[in-house]
C-alpha cells in the first residue's frame, strides 16, 4: 500500500475515533445498550461511514449515494408499520426498539423534522434527510482525500 495512503487513511480512523467518542449518546434497547454517534441532530456515523466508501470506491459515487438512500427508504418503512404486532416482529429481528426507561431522547434537526414531521419514540429507525446530505458529503470528502490530497 502505498505510504501516504496508508497515513491518510489512517489519520481519518483516528479522527472519527476520537469524534465518536466526543459526539456519543448510549440509551438502553429492549436487547442491549445501543450508542449513537450525534449532534444536534447529525448522525457523524453517516459522514464518517460515507467518507471511509468514498477512498475505498472514489469512482462509485452514484451506487454508493443510492445503498444510502434505499436504507434511509428502509428507515421511513418501518415507521410507517401501524399494526403493533407487525412492528414489533419487525423490530425483534432488525433491532432497535427501546425498552421502557431507555432515556434515549432523539435530537431531529430542523430539516428532517420539516420533511417528516415528529420521530417515533419507541424505535430509533427514522428517515433522515441529512443522512443522505452528510453520506454526499462524507462520499466526496473522501473521494477528493484519495485523489487530490494522498495522491500527490
């Protein structure tokens, strides 16, 4: 691997740890503890997920915004189950239903809360239009560090 990539590359896990680690919020799940990667409503595990697929596939922008975009498609399906019992099996094999007193509070920034109005409460799977905003900007980021700022 060429030397100034394998800097670079290492130098973004090291900063998204360190991000991670400032911007967390752990809430308690029906299964487990769960810990999201927010602030004031930016989900940074997108960013940082986008800009990782931009260096290992700077060529792909189209196919890598569309696998964001279908699983934020996913997200907006599941809020809108109504029959308990179907949501409920839903959540029991994709995770991410919140046992009671989970303490999590959902930060909605204004955008995604004008294009889908209130969050659901008992789940964290939402729609999120900043999501696909931030997996752009992480995929571009990424893809102009591989490019420009390693390969000179």
């Amino acid at each position: 691997m060429n030397r100034n990539i394998q800097i670079g590359t290492q130098t973004i896990v090291v900063a998204s740890m360190i991000i991670f680690a400032v911007f967390s919020q752990t809430y308690k799940s029906a299964n487990r503890d769960y810990t999201r990667f927010q602030y004031g409503g930016l989900s940074f595990s997108h960013l940082f997920l986008f800009t990782m697929l931009g260096v290992a596939f700077p060529d792909q922008f189209w196919p890598v915004q569309l696998m964001g975009i279908l699983f934020e498609l996913a997200n907006y399906v599941v809020t809108k189950i109504e029959s308990p019992t179907t949501k409920k099996q839903v959540l029991d094999i994709i995770g991410g239903s919140f046992a009671p007193g989970h303490g999590y509070i959902a930060e909605v920034h204004w955008l995604d809360r004008l294009v889908f109005g209130e969050y659901p409460t008992d789940h964290w799977w939402h729609p999120k239009v900043t999501d696909v905003i931030l997996n752009a900007i992480g995929f571009l980021g990424g893809r102009w560090f591989i490019l420009h700022a390693i390969s000179k």
